[in-house]
C-alpha cells in the first residue's frame, strides 16, 4: 500500500530523524571521549523539552521513580527541600517545602540559584544541578541566590525529613485549619479525614463555624486531586476546564452535591508559590463565592501536564512529563502569568507595630480608678505568630457577626 505524500508545510519525522542520525553518527565517531549509548539518548530527549515550556521535560529512570514517589502520599526526602524549575536565566525556586531545611534557611520563592557549591548554575544541565544540590543526609550545600536584584548565599544542611500532604487541627473553639502541602495521591482523602476530625471535635459546641484551607508555598501536584478537594466544598457547578492543541476541549470536570460540606464559611490562604492544582481549588471556590481568598497574588500557571512512561531505558522506564493543555477557572479565567488575585491582599508580615501604642493611658492605669464591680480581669489578647493566619482567623470570626445582622434585618 503506498502512502499518501506529505503536503508541504506538514511535520515530516523521517527526515528530522536523518538530521539527528547524522549527529549522532559524528559524535560516536568523532568525539574525543568515550560517551554511553544511554547518556547520548537522555541527553537528545533533553534537548526536544527544553525547546518547549518550563513545564515539560523527559526524564531518566531515578528522576521518573522520584516523581512517582512524590506524588504517591506523604514522602520521605532527604535533602534540602526545594522545588526547582529550569528557564530561561536559569535555575528558579518555585516553593521551598514547608519545614524543610531550605525553608528553615530562608529560601523563598523566586529566588534565582545563580551558583551551585561556587559553580555556576546557569550552564548546567537539570539532572547535574540537582546531583549537585542533594546530597546526603548531614552535608551541606551553599547556593548563592540572587533576590530582587540582591545576591545572596545560604548555607543548607542537607536532611532526611518527611513531607506529609496534609495536617490540619483547631485554631479555636469551632474553626478549623487544614494545610494542604502538595497534591499528592492521598490529598482528597486526608482532606476528607481532617474534616471529619474537627467536625468531631466542634461537636459539644456546635459544629464548625469556619474552615481556613492554607494552600501556600503548594506546588500543585495531580490535577484529580485538586478537583476532588474542590468538590469537597461545591455542590454543584464547573470546577475546572481545560483546553488543548488547536482549541479543542480536553476535559470539563464539574461539581457533585454527594458528600458536600456546607453550612460553614472558608478562607483559602494564598501566596506567591500557590501554584498550578492549588491554584485550580482556589480559583474554584473563588469563582463560585464560596471562599474568600486571603493573602497575595498566586503563582500563576495555567497549564496542565500530563506524565507517560517511556520503556526501554533499561530496568526501570523513563518518564516525560508534557504539557498538553490549558486550564480555565469556572468563569473563564486563564491564570496563566497572572495568578489567582485574592479577594483580600494581606501580606505575609504584620505592619509595624505603632511604638506608642502600648504606652497608652487607659482607665486601668489612672491612680484611683475605679474598680470593676464584675471583678478585675487581666486584659490578654492572644495572636497567632503567622499574620496572615491570623487575619484569616478573623475574618471568619467576624462573618458569625455579620450573618447575625442580617438575621435581624430580615
């Protein structure tokens, strides 16, 4: 059977193929050291991604089995606790995992890793930057970073530590807290678990009253599972849309009533390494009001990816993870380069404190005052050392004041 011709301008594979064959021809037989077959490989699968987004790249068999590792449940690491993507000027943080030794060691989003142990970061492929950041449990790493145009080396003791997806417990009296770390395959359920532990805890007084979702410094994770966290708290309605090559819809994942939690109000923490499927749940519970979003502008990536085994690289299959389409908030929002806005911009740090505050004179202090007939009591106001939580907690406190007024007013 003959094939039918190639029109011009269409993708020809054989003869790209011929280009790279020659290549690789010149190189066995040319180059000056001797290269393995499978470096060669890993190297020229490298170099097809690194033409495309950040977002996608191939991987060897220990860079594919990390992967699955990761996003399997809570996971065991032993390094220093970074989450790293490769663009254009260089190697940038994403997020520093939260209670690692990078996050102990000031790591922040953004910053731009410019040398590696005094050797420059920039020229290096991904597999030998991260070869040369972990390391064993005990060792130490200095990487000098480059923050809003301030250089910068930190001194990161490498550890074994454990990431768990998800922790939540109470902040008060019936108002819950959940951090979601990552979106590993066990996210939903433990989310499902932590809300089942405070819905009995809250039980002699009354149930919960608010529910606070921390999704900060999340790098995002399997895209069901942020659905599915999402759909914890929707009835009904779009959770997400996303759309592929040539505008072609890929997927539309929506709401079901079963199993929702309502009859409460939420705030969704937020800050700037919220990223992809966390963006995906805050941007859901935004779109359908119901949460308020509370801290600083998101990550800002609005494309999906998806991961597929590559055999015959020996024992263990290689990976390549490719981005394949776009998503969309409910109401049509693309978040790409631009994040989830919060509905309250709160900053990480509290403002300074009015010095003069505290020296105040109050009733209480005035010599001869009198005395409270109800009894003295030390005035104590107690406040998280997290500002932003703290706010957030507020916020759902005061919403039990307001939905009192408006009882009355109806």
């Amino acid at each position: 059977m003959a094939a039918r011709p190639l029109s011009a301008g269409r993708f020809d594979p054989y003869h790209k193929l011929a280009i790279f064959t020659k290549v690789l021809s010149y190189i066995e037989n040319n180059y000056v050291e001797d290269i393995s077959e499978s470096e060669l490989m890993y190297g020229a699968a490298r170099g097809l991604t690194e033409v495309l987004d950040p977002h996608s790249r191939f991987m060897d068999p220990d860079e594919y089995e990390k992967l699955k590792q990761e996003t399997e449940g809570n996971a065991e690491i032993i390094g220093i606790g970074i989450d790293l993507e490769k663009r254009k000027r260089g190697f940038v943080v994403v997020s520093p995992i939260e209670g690692s030794p990078a996050w102990r060691a000031g790591i922040e989003s953004g910053d731009l890793i410019e040398r590696i142990d005094g050797v420059e970061a920039a020229p290096l492929d991904w597999n030998d930057a991260i070869a040369r950041i972990q390391g064993p449990a005990g060792s130490e790493v200095v990487l000098s970073i480059l923050r809003r145009g301030r250089s910068l080396t930190i001194h990161i003791k490498r550890e074994k530590f454990e990431v768990r997806a998800v922790e939540w417990r109470l902040l008060a009296e019936g108002y819950g807290y959940i951090k979601l770390r990552v979106f590993s395959s066990i996210a939903d359920a433990k989310v499902l678990e932590g809300l089942e532990d405070l819905q009995k805890q809250t039980q002699k007084s009354g149930g919960i009253k608010g529910i606070i979702l921390d999704v900060r410094h999340n790098p995002g994770g399997l895209l069901d599972q942020g659905v599915k966290v999402a759909d914890r708290f929707l009835a009904d309605g779009l959770i997400v849309r996303t759309v592929g090559k040539a505008g072609k819809e890929m997927d539309r994942q929506m709401a079901h009533s079963r199993g929702t939690w309502l009859g409460f109000p939420m705030v969704v923490l937020v800050d700037g390494a919220t990223a992809s499927a966390a963006e995906i749940l805050a941007g859901a519970l935004q779109d359908h009001e119901r949460a308020v979003v509370l801290g600083s502008p998101t990550f800002g990536k609005g494309s999906v990816q998806t991961v597929m085994t590559i055999d015959g690289c020996g024992a263990k299959p290689c990976g390549l993870k490719l981005t394949v389409s776009r998503y969309y908030t409910p109401s049509g929002r693309s978040i790409q380069g631009q994040g989830i806005m919060p509905n309250i911009i709160v900053d990480a740090a509290a403002p300074p404190s009015d010095s003069g505050e505290g020296e105040m004179m109050r009733e209480r202090n005035i010599d001869r005052h009198l005395r409270n007939e109800q009894g003295e009591k030390p005035v104590e106001v107690k406040r998280l050392s997290d500002y932003q939580l703290q706010v957030a907690l507020d916020y759902l406190k005061s919403w039990a004041v307001f939905s009192k007024q408006s009882v009355k007013k109806g």
